[in-house]
C-alpha cells in the first residue's frame, strides 16, 4: 500500500490544511504532467504517468477528511477500518430526519410524476417549492455537522502532534485511533446523507 502521507511529503496527522496540500501537490505533479514529458521515451513517460496518476490519487485522497481518516488508521493499524452498518449513537436523530424527509419527498416525486392537470401541476410546484425548503434546513443541519466534526478533528490533532504524557513518556496507546475511527464513520454518514439529500433536490428541480 502507497503511503499517501509520505508522497505528499506530508507527515501522518488527522488534519490537514487543503489548501496548503494543494499547493504542495501542484508543486510535487508540476514534472510529472504529461504535457511535461511529451518529449521523453516511452520508458520516462510511463513512469511519469505512473507517479503522476499517484500523486493525484494521494491528493484526493488526503483532502478529504472521511478518506484522510480512512487511510491513516489503515496506515496504523495496519488494517482498513471496519465499516459497521449501525449508526453511532450521537448521530440517531439526525439519522431518522434524512430518512424521513427524504421517504417524504420519494412521495411526493411520484404522485408529480403522475400529475397531468395544468391545474394540479401548478399547486405541486407549490408544494415542490416546500419541500426543497425543507430539504435545504435539512441540508444546512447536516453542513452544520460537518463543520462540528472537522472542528473535532483539528482539536484531535494537537493530541496527534502532542500527545499526553505516560510515565513520563510520550505514549503511542495515548494516541486517539478509536474516536478517529469513530469520526471516520460518521463523515461516512455524513456524506452518504449529503448525497441523499442533494439529490433530492435536484430531482425537484425538474
């Protein structure tokens, strides 16, 4: 497995600033673009593809922190996290929200999708307008959240960087691998509720 982290020249940390990851990815992939090497052998132009398909790999892979995560704790753990069906307990409620929302709104798509009344068709315009605000709130709820566990997530990185003191030493059981592992989950969430919720109101749109 490719660390990621020593590509980028990056050391292993919880969080990362993307823009500065950016910079430091266009900086490390400016040789390797294949505009660079048109003149090379097939040998040289293979081999910097090859460097540059990682690299880019890396950089979408580090800036985002439920893949971030992902990859660190498989880095030090040596295996991939486990990716457990049940919601964790902080996130119930938001949970039952999206999925009742969003059954809500697969109702209310399908009865528009059988309306053939100008008449009808106007009132469920109305209602259509409703229920992307709704689901707006929702999606602005679930933004919030997010903006909640990045925050966690830059706190748990100065205990990454420092950790506390054990007998006087700097212990590497000190290190938080279970509420990373933890935070990796609900951003799974997260984003998979985004997504669900997104779409939604794309499909309103029409």
């Amino acid at each position: 497995m490719i660390d990621y982290f020593a590509l980028l020249n990056e050391p292993r940390r919880p969080w990362i600033d993307v823009e500065e990851l950016k910079e430091k990815f266009l900086a490390l992939s400016s040789d390797f673009h294949p505009d660079r090497v048109h003149g090379a052998s097939e040998d040289e132009k293979q081999s910097a593809n090859q460097r540059y398909v990682e690299l880019n790999a890396a950089h979408a892979c580090l800036r985002d922190p439920k893949e971030r995560l992902r990859h660190l704790l498989e880095l030090e753990q040596g295996v991939k996290p486990r990716d457990l069906q049940s919601t964790p307990v902080e996130m119930t409620e938001l949970f039952m929200e999206v999925g009742k929302l969003c059954h809500e709104v697969d109702s209310f798509l399908r009865e528009k999708a059988r309306v053939t009344s100008p008449l009808l068709r106007v009132q469920i315009f109305e209602r259509g307008l409703e229920w992307n605000d709704n689901l707006k709130s929702l999606q602005e709820r679930i933004a919030a959240q997010r903006e909640s566990l990045v925050r966690e997530l830059i706190s748990l990185n100065q205990v990454w960087i420092s950790p506390p003191k054990i007998d006087g030493c700097r212990e590497r059981e000190a290190l938080p691998l279970d509420r990373l592992e933890t935070l990796y989950r609900i951003f799974s969430y997260i984003n998979r509720w985004s997504a669900q919720v997104h779409e939604r109101r794309v499909q309103l749109s029409f």
